[in-house]
C-alpha cells in the first residue's frame, strides 16, 4: 500500500471518528487503525523481538486509554504509536532522535504538503471526465471553501445565511477535523529524515573507539592529560568525602531527629528532592569525565576507582531515600507523590548502574542515554496500565492511614472502593466528591465514540 493510500485511510478514518465528537475511545479505535496499517504496511519489518514487543505494547496502550482516557495514558498512546513507526520506519536511528525528528516532521509538514510532486504519484489525464472533476469540481470548490470561511468571520449575516439552520454537526469543527487530520496523517505517513540526523546517529553509537581520545577531549582544554586527571582525581575525592558526610547527617536528621508532624511531610519532601537531584548531577559528574580520553587512559585507574565509589555511595543515598519514603508511607499512607518517588528513584537506579557498566565497559555517554530512553518508556507505560488511584485508596483503607474523605475524593479511578468506603463509615468528601460525581455523570453521558469505558463500567455497580 502505497503513501498517499495510507494518508487518504487516515484521513477518512480521523474524520468518521472525531467529528461531532470529543476524545475518548474514539482516540483508542484511531491508535489501533494506525497500528492496523503500519503492521500491514511494513509487515517484512516485524521480523525482530523489539518491533513486535511494541506492537503489542502500542496496543496495550490504546486499551489503556480506551479504559482510562486520561493524561498519562494519552501520552503513552501517543509515544507507543510514533515510536514504533519510528522504530519501523528508521531501525537503524538511536530512539533518542524519536522526538526531535517528530517535532520536526511537525513542523515541515506545513511546507512539505504543498509539493505535491514529491508525495502524490504522476498520473496523467487522459480522460474528459478526470479534467472536468478537477477543473470544474475540487479547484473551484477548494477556493470557495477558504473564501467562505473568510467572509464568514466578516460579516454575522452573511454568516446566518449559511448557518442559522440545524445540522447534525458542525461546519467550523468539520473543517478543523479535516484540516488537523490531513495535517497528522501527512505528517505520520509522509516520513522524512534529515540527512543530519543520520550524521548524528554516528555520535550515538554506544560503543566508544580510541579515535575518541582526540576528537572528545574531556573539558579543561588549557590542560593537559596529567593535569586533568590528577583534577579528576582531587574532584571525586572530595566528592565523596562530601557525599559521605551527607550520608551520616541526612540518615540522623531522617531516622534519629524528631521532626514535628505538621513539617514532616515538607521536609521530607525537601530532602527527597534534594537527593533526586544531587543523583542527577552526580551521574553528569561522571559522564563529564569519562566522555573521551580516560576511558582509555592506563594512567586513570585511581580516578575510575573514586568514580566507581562516587556511584555507590550515591546508591546508598537512594536506599537511605528509598527507606524514608517506605517509613513515611508506613506512617501516613499512599499518595501518587510518593508512588512517583520510587519511580524516580529506580530510573536513578538504572541510570547509575548503566554509567557504571559505562566506565567498566568503555562505553560512549550517548549508551546511558540509549538505554535509559527505554527505562523512561516503560515507566510511562507502567503508569497508564496500572489503576493507581484505586491502588491508593485500597491500600490506605487497609492500614487506615490516609483516608480523609477530601483526599480520596480527589483521586482517579477509586470510584467504587470511595463509594462503598464513604456508605459504610458515613463519611462526606465535601466539594471534592460532588466534582467527583458530576464529571462521572458528564463522562457517562457522552456518545459511543467519545466514552471512557471505565465510567461505562460503574453502570455496572451502581
């Protein structure tokens, strides 16, 4: 199936589903249609584990949001279907280029789509009847359409004439559709590259070669090599006698110091914080020095060996963050703030043990990246799948921690469990629970396309 057929399938299948209609399963059946054609189009492209992983993922994900409908759901849908196009399409790109190649697809397609030599195939009109269509039919129609959607914004009557009668849908949101899904499905399909970004995919490998001893050479250039690496060696060996001080007083504020209850929560917080982004830091530390030259450096064993201990001591910064969050949540309860916490502390994890594997086994930076870009993924994923605001309130009910009737009000997805919780200790969640239940009545009287299939569900329970 050739582009322009793709474009054109798109195309009727983003207006059929959109118009008259907002976002719901409407966008979940467009991601699966997507996915349809791409697995049809380029089906000799499957043949790996990776692309048919995220087939299966893709779909998972327009589930999701065909369940849930929410933020993050949307966004995993979204980055589920243009990564494995991108992965389809351009297998041999680094997926860290998925999203400047998007944005700048985005962006070219304002241009792109008026050269029409270059996408539509070269037919010649040898018929009367394809003459009179275009000549008579689609040119003069096309500028009537702009025109009149001109005049309309100058003048109300000339607008009423047209307008002031019953249609079952509307004119301006029809044209939007139309335009946005010609804009999308342009831009999906009618996949461009620059030449540039294949330049760059040479700087992405995750191998590193000794020709990067001189053509990455580790910052502080009035330096020479036994300079820097003695800098190095001073840098990291205060590092970690810094780091370790603040090991010992962070774990006795946290876990000796009594701290009133009314300031726990924003201290801890505070501290979290802090330590998220001291790991940040720290593993830019590392990737500043190890970028070139001392990978290969014989002389830098000593600097590899305060850096590989600069890297363990912030591991036990996350186990000593990872037990204060677990100590916090035993004492108050769950909250998506907290649940985020360990998300982050594992994608710090990660991302200190594959600097780690970097420096050990000669790797270039750009391989933290690369791996870390599919860590970020999954951790989207994993936040779409799973109920979490119905985890949430299980869990709190259980150890009755954090079950104020606000706060459960205010979580998503919880509505059966905050339901039968407030019937049976006769409790009220105030203004948050009659904005709970006035967007559960707007959500379940929407039309097919636009539902969210969980608030169809609580017909069920109601």
């Amino acid at each position: 199936m050739k582009k322009h057929h793709l474009i054109g399938i798109s195309i009727l299948a983003f207006i059929v589903l959109f118009v008259n209609e907002d976002i719901g399963l409407n966008l979940a059946i467009f991601g699966l249609v997507l996915i349809g054609l791409l697995v049809y189009s380029f089906k000799q492209h499957l043949k790996g584990t990776a692309e048919r992983i995220l087939v299966v993922l893709s779909i998972l994900s327009c589930l999701a949001f065909a369940w849930y409908g929410d933020f993050v759901s949307l966004v995993a849908i979204f980055l589920s279907v243009l990564v494995l196009q991108f992965r389809i399409q351009t297998p041999q790109l680094k997926c860290i280029q998925v999203v400047p190649i998007i944005l700048i697809n985005s962006l070219a397609t304002s241009i792109r789509f008026f050269q029409f030599s270059k996408w539509l195939p070269e037919t010649r009109m040898n018929t009367n009847f394809a003459k009179i269509l275009v000549a008579y039919m689609i040119i003069p129609l096309s500028f009537l359409s702009v025109f009149f959607l001109i005049y309309s914004f100058g003048s109300d009557h000339f607008s009423s004439l047209f307008t002031n009668y019953t249609f079952d849908f509307n004119p301006y949101q029809l044209i939007f559709v139309v335009v946005f899904g010609t804009y999308f499905s342009f831009s999906f399909w009618n996949y461009w590259v620059p030449d540039a970004c294949f330049d760059i995919n040479s700087k992405l490998q995750n191998e590193l070669d000794e020709g990067h001893m001189v053509s990455n050479r580790s910052g502080f250039s009035i330096l020479d090599t036994d300079f820097k690496r003695k800098s190095g060696e001073i840098t990291f060996f205060l590092l970690n006698l810094l780091l370790l001080v603040f090991l010992l007083t962070f774990n006795y504020e946290q876990f000796f110091e009594s701290i009133a209850s009314s300031k726990l929560s924003a201290a801890t917080h505070e501290r979290v914080n802090a330590v998220l982004f001291s790991i940040f830091l720290s593993i830019v530390v590392v990737l500043v020095y190890f970028k070139g030259e001392f990978n290969f450096d014989s002389k830098a064993t000593n600097l590899k060996i305060l850096a590989k201990i600069w890297m363990v001591l912030n591991g036990f910064l996350i186990v000593s963050t990872l037990l204060i969050n677990a100590e916090y949540i035993a004492s108050f309860g769950l909250t998506y703030k907290r649940l985020g916490v360990f998300a982050f502390l594992f994608l710090a994890t990660m991302s200190l043990i594959f600097t780690a594997v970097k420096i050990s086994k000669i790797k270039s930076n750009a391989y933290v990246f690369n791996q870390m870009i599919w860590y970020c993924y999954g951790v989207i994923l994993l936040c779409s799948f799973v109920n979490w605001g119905n985890w949430v309130t299980s869990y709190n009910i259980s150890v009755n921690k954090g079950v104020e009737p606000v706060f459960l009000s205010d979580l998503n997805f919880n509505d059966v469990l905050r339901r039968q919780f407030f019937q049976e200790n006769k409790l009220n969640g105030g203004y948050n629970e009659v904005l709970r239940e006035e967007e559960i009545k707007v959500k379940q009287s929407t039309s097919f396309l636009s539902q969210t299939l969980y608030y169809e569900s609580l017909k069920w329970n109601d």
